[in-house]
C-alpha cells in the first residue's frame, strides 16, 4: 500500500468540483416595495438566456427556476478552480394575499431578472375620514 501525503489544497479543489457537479445553486435575490406600492423581487442570474428561465405562479407561490449550463469552450477536467455555481436552480416565494396574481410581469436585462407583483387596489392603504359626531 502507498503512502499518501495529505495536501489540503488538493481536498479543498476535489470538494469544491463536487459540489459544482451537483448543481444546487440559489441566485441572490432583493425584495422591496416600490414607490408604486407594487412589490419587486430582483434576482441575478448573469450569463443566462431569457429561455433557460421560467417564473411559474401556482397556489399562493411564486417560482423563479431555469438552469445555467456548464460553459461548453470548458473543459472540467481542465478546470482549477470552480466558485460559479451551475446547473439547476429554483427560488420560491410565498404572495401575501393582497398581490393581484394576474397583474405580475418579468423582466430581464442585463443578468437581472425583475419581477413586479402589483397590489390590488383594495388592499391599498385608504385614509378614513373622522367626522364629528352629534
């Protein structure tokens, strides 16, 4: 039996390629209330194709799913070292009630994939007025 040195760097790469092999990967969001009051969730996903993403609405839940290929001018047993994430991925979201489901759009420029979920009108803040009583 042949003895081993152990080397850390050559580990950490072999975990590294691993765990690009399976893919899982989350892309950041931010999610915040216009001035419209309709809410937007802004995800990155640079390097994609506008077909490769799917924004699904289904039983109170907004999906944002796709897959970003390994690049095909890549080798991976060539590869050093991997810190992008590929393969598949997929964020979910719950809708508060006020959102109006058939008002929501997408976008996507620039790797930025822009969701708006407008609110509906009846869930609209509304200022009551105070009459005097007699």
């Amino acid at each position: 039996m042949a003895i081993v040195r152990f080397d850390p760097v050559r580990e950490l790469s072999r975990l590294q390629a691993a765990l690009a092999d399976e893919g899982a990967w989350v892309p950041p969001v931010d999610i915040y209330e216009a001035a419209d009051k309709a809410l937007v969730i802004k995800a990155e996903l640079p390097e994609l194709k506008r077909e490769a993403i799917a924004v699904t609405v289904e039983q109170g839940a907004l999906t944002i799913s796709g897959e970003r290929p390994w690049p095909a001018d890549v080798p991976k047993g060539d590869v050093r070292r991997v810190e992008r994430r590929y393969g598949k991925f997929s964020r979910r979201f719950a809708l508060p009630t006020s959102v109006d489901g058939a008002g929501i759009a997408a976008d996507y420029k620039d790797g930025v994939l822009t969701v708006r979920l407008p609110i509906r009108e009846a869930s609209k803040a509304r200022v009551v007025p105070v009459s005097i009583a007699s």
